[in-house]
C-alpha cells in the first residue's frame, strides 16, 4: 500500500486541464491536451478540462476493481464516449500515468507524454517516458525560434505563426507514424506502456505532467530520476514553485523555448510501505 502520499496539481495561466488523485492503493495524473479547433461541445471553458475531470472521476470509483488496468481504462473511455456530444474529429486527447498497488505488486499504465517513475530498494529509479509527441513539439519550436531569427518577431508572435503545425501534428494522434494517446474512442490504450514490480522492491512511485517535466528544462542537471528523488525529498509543491518563479523570469520564452509562458502542472507520488514481518 502507499502512504506518505502528495498529488498536487496548478494552473498554468487559466483553466487547470490537468487532473491528479492519490491514495493507499492507486494514483494518477491526466494531463488534459489544451484544444487547438476553438470550439468546446461539453464545457465552456476547455473540453480538456472536462475530459481530464469525467475520467478522472470514473477512475476513481472503477480503480478499486479488481482487473487489469487497460480493461479499466477502456470501460471508463466508453462510459466518456456516450456522454460526448461533439464531432469525432473534436474529441479531446489526453496523457495519463495510472500506479497502482494490487496483491504484492505495483501496476502501472502509462499513454502519452505524462512520466511514471519508481525508486527501487536497489537506489536505482526506472523511469517510462513517451518520446514521439516531444519530437514533434520540438521540431516545431526550432520552427519557431528560426522564424523568430528571420523575421525579428517575438516568441509570442511566432506561436501564433506555428499554430497550423501544431493542428496537423495533433491530427496524427493515435495513428501509425504519430503519437499514442488517451481519447474517448480508446484506440491508443492497446499501445500504452505497461509494467508490474515487486512490491517488496520498491521504494516509491511518481508521475507528473510534462508541465512539471519542464523543470528539466530550466535546471538540466535535475533529469527525471532526478526530480522524482526531489519530489519525495522536497514536496510537489516546492518544486512548482521553482518552477513557476524560474518561468515567471522567462516571460519573453527565451531561456526555455515553449509554446506558452507556462503549463498546467501536477504530480502524485507516494513511498512503498514495507511489510511488517
């Protein structure tokens, strides 16, 4: 079982699009894909912040099952498919890590660009990351940056510039050649990262939105294994406030090259309770 349990979770400039939960036997984060058409069909706001928060409370009530963890995640993208009254070509994405402790061993299902981490007894963390739709963001911000060079415009210029290729690149979710992904038709689940430890081997687990990842960005010494030790030493919510001081100094997207001034940002994590003998 878990304990010493944190899941905390920020707004990067609006809505928060992000979800997070933790508690003695599971916790997850969703990182909600901010929708780039300008339409919303479930929620005023954000669509991604009504994708993230429905599937988040149908986690929290179907977690407990006692079945394999795409069998939920999939039952749960069907009871979301039936309340979605849009077009399917407008249907939010999401990122998702799920830990959860079952028996003598930690599951876990990680889709998308959200990090799962474990700290083992061994003092090695093992680390699932899903690298695809970061190539893409990062072939678009050199996009930006050179068209910054050559028209002297600002960064917030030229992510207006760059929005066609971010809709063509989102437009390859969850199809050969793109990136995997969580969206209520369920089709990228089949391709999620699954793994299952020892209980008795582990220490702690973590996972977070790529907005907390950025903090790699700005402090490159502090890789994953790196942050997620610093999570547990320090506090989620230290951490953000790194972050956001470090973002809030880089207002002109120089420092850090991103597409906006910050993210959404959330992180659970929790240690291994060892078993009494």
């Amino acid at each position: 079982m878990f304990c010493a349990i944190q899941a905390a979770t920020r707004a990067g400039i609006r809505e928060n699009e992000d979800a997070v939960w933790a508690q003695r036997d599971f916790l997850f984060v969703i990182d909600g894909a901010t929708g780039l058409s300008g339409e919303n069909y479930m929620d005023p706001v954000s669509d991604a912040r009504w994708f993230a928060g429905t599937t988040a409370r149908l986690l929290r009530n179907m977690l407990p099952e006692n079945g394999p963890l795409p069998e939920i995640l999939r039952g749960a993208m069907e009871r979301v498919r039936l309340q979605w009254q849009g077009p399917e070509e407008a249907m939010p994405t999401a990122s998702i890590a799920i830990w959860r402790c079952r028996g003598k061993h930690l599951e876990l299902l990680q889709l998308g660009d959200c990090t799962a981490s474990a700290a083992l007894r061994d003092g090695s963390v093992r680390v699932w990351q899903e690298k695809a739709l970061t190539e893409l963001d990062r072939a678009a911000l050199e996009q930006m940056l050179m068209h910054c060079r050559e028209t002297g415009c600002s960064m917030e210029e030229a992510r207006k510039w760059i929005t066609p290729v971010l809709r063509k690149h989102r437009a390859l979710h969850n199809r050969p050649g793109g990136y995997w992904t969580l969206d209520p038709t369920g089709a990228g689940i089949s391709r999620a990262r699954l793994a299952e430890l020892p209980a008795e081997q582990c220490r702690s687990v973590c996972a977070w939105s790529d907005g907390f990842a950025q903090l790699s960005q700005f402090v490159p010494q502090w890789d994953a294994a790196t942050l997620h030790k610093r999570v547990l030493d320090q506090g989620a919510g230290s951490l953000m406030d790194i972050l956001y001081e470090k973002q809030e100094r880089d207002r002109a997207l120089l420092a850090v090259p991103r597409f906006k001034l910050r993210d959404d940002t959330s992180v659970a994590a929790a240690q291994i309770e060892e078993e009494q003998g």
